[in-house]
C-alpha cells in the first residue's frame, strides 16, 4: 500500500510539473494591411527605392520566443516611390517584366523561416529559404521582435535568382548603367 501511495504521488507531481513547463506555442497572422516592405536598388548613379506588399504570412512563437515563420509576397505590387509620373510608371514596368522579376508569370515569392536562434532579448539570427522566380536560395538576416511588431532587414543578391539585367557581374561596358547585384528589403511586420 505505502508503495501504491508513493507512485501515485511521483505520478501526480509529474503531472504537475509538466502542467507548470509545457511551452504554448502560438502562431500569430500578420496584418498584411498594416505591415510594409520596402525596398532600395542600388546603381552607380544612385538608388531607387519602393514598396511591395505581403499576400499572406505568420510568425510562430513558443511562448514569448520566436520559432518560424513563412511569407508569401505579391509580386504585382511592386511600386516605386522616389519617382513620379512616366519615369515611375516606366521603372515599375520595367521591374515586372522579363528583364527582373517576370511578374507575368511569377505573381508570388516566398519565405520560409528553417532556422530561428535568440542572439539577445527579443534578437534573433533567422535562416530562411527565400523564393523568386520559382528558385530557392538560403538567406540568413537579424529580426527584432517587440510589442506585436517584428522588423527585418534583408540584403538579397538578385542574381542568384536569376535577375541579371545591369549586372556588371554577367555584362560587360555598362559604366554608369551598372545596377549591384544586391538590394535591401526592410520589413515591418504587424500582428
């Protein structure tokens, strides 16, 4: 009996132990309507900044740390914003067609989080596979994490997806019309 008594209460304070560290993990949506993207290209003459918009996307959490993530962006939406009238339209144009980002044929790129590790409170190095054009490439960038509100800094080399136009990387005799092959994304992701 006395041996009966000891496992039942071995049992029970098992059972409330894990009751009292068993993690919740939590996926939170993003507002799409309130978070933003925006991107800056790079050029020997100087830079081009815009926006695109999230089409859908989540962050996962185990309790209050970050676990994963995945984003599908709307390629459609690519929208300059430091140009105005024919120059912007012709710019945005130019970003959708063939030459960049084949829009026509690839409306969506993706992001998915593999690897997400704490460097700090609320800091965390994320290692995702990142999607455009149909090809994925490993990218690896910081995210910060407070009060509902992540923000992410992302340097993407556009070749390895195969966006060449203006790379001096692929062409020769560009000069001035050289455009890097790599741009930045800052996102600002509400939830």
């Amino acid at each position: 009996m006395k041996h009966s008594i000891k496992v039942l209460l071995v049992a029970v304070m098992a059972c409330l132990t894990m009751s009292f560290t068993t993690k919740k993990e939590n996926k939170k949506v993003v507002n799409t309507n309130e978070s933003t993207i925006v991107w800056k290209g790079y050029k020997v003459a100087g830079s081009h900044e815009g926006t695109i918009k999230i089409k859908s996307g989540f962050l996962n959490f185990d309790d209050e740390r970050l676990t994963g993530g995945e984003f599908v962006i709307d390629m459609t939406t690519i929208n300059t914003t430091d140009l105005e009238g024919d120059w912007k339209a012709k710019l945005d144009g130019h970003l959708k067609s063939e030459d960049f980002f084949s829009v026509e044929t690839h409306t969506t790129s993706k992001l998915v989080f593999t690897k997400v590790i704490e460097t700090s409170k609320n800091v965390y190095t994320v290692s995702a596979d990142l999607t455009i054009k149909e090809k994925t490439n490993p990218v690896k960038f910081q995210i910060e994490v407070n009060n509902n509100v992540a923000i992410a800094s992302l340097k993407i080399d556009r070749t390895k997806f195969d966006v060449k136009y203006g790379s001096s990387s692929f062409f020769d005799n560009l000069k001035d019309k050289a455009i890097d092959n790599e741009f930045d994304l800052i996102a600002t992701l509400k939830f």
